[in-house]
C-alpha cells in the first residue's frame, strides 16, 4: 500500500500534502524535523490520509490534492474539522 497524506501546521495554519509507503515512519520524520519542507512548520497534525494500491496512484492523488481544486476537496471533506465542528 502507498498513502496519500495531508498534514496542518499548527504554527502557520497551512497544509502540506505528500505520499509514503510507512505512513507511521513518515509522520514520524515530519514531527522530528527531518524533513526540509516542514522542518520550520511544525508542531504537525496529521489530518488526512487515503491508501492507494500503487505508488503510481498515490503519486496522482498527492498531485491532484495540491491542486486548487483538490484544496477545495480536503477543506470540504474536512469541513468539521477546520470549523471546530463536531
């Protein structure tokens, strides 16, 4: 399995979107800083996340979620969450 993700910086408010084959490992990594792109966006919440059967699949998913129209998916999908309603 490979695993679209979507993590919300608690420090800027805004959302990065990636792919891993560990999702737990590469949580992890973003959490300690180990990775440039989120290194200076932490603390990290991860608040999405979909499994795809083929890294080729996962890798069109990440591209479409950061997209304008796959923000709009993730902010609608996640609707209560960014609201603060349950």
């Amino acid at each position: 399995m490979f695993y679209t993700y979507v993590l919300h910086s608690l420090k800027d408010g805004n959302l990065y979107v990636g792919y891993t084959k560990d999702l737990n490992l590469r949580f992890e990594q973003h959490q300690k800083g180990q990775v440039e792109s989120t290194m200076n966006r932490r603390p990290l919440e991860l608040i999405y996340y979909e499994a795809c059967l083929t890294q080729a699949d996962a890798l069109k998913r990440e591209k479409y979620l950061k997209t304008h129209y796959g923000r709009m998916f993730i902010k609608n999908r996640l609707k209560s969450y960014f609201t603060g309603q349950a």
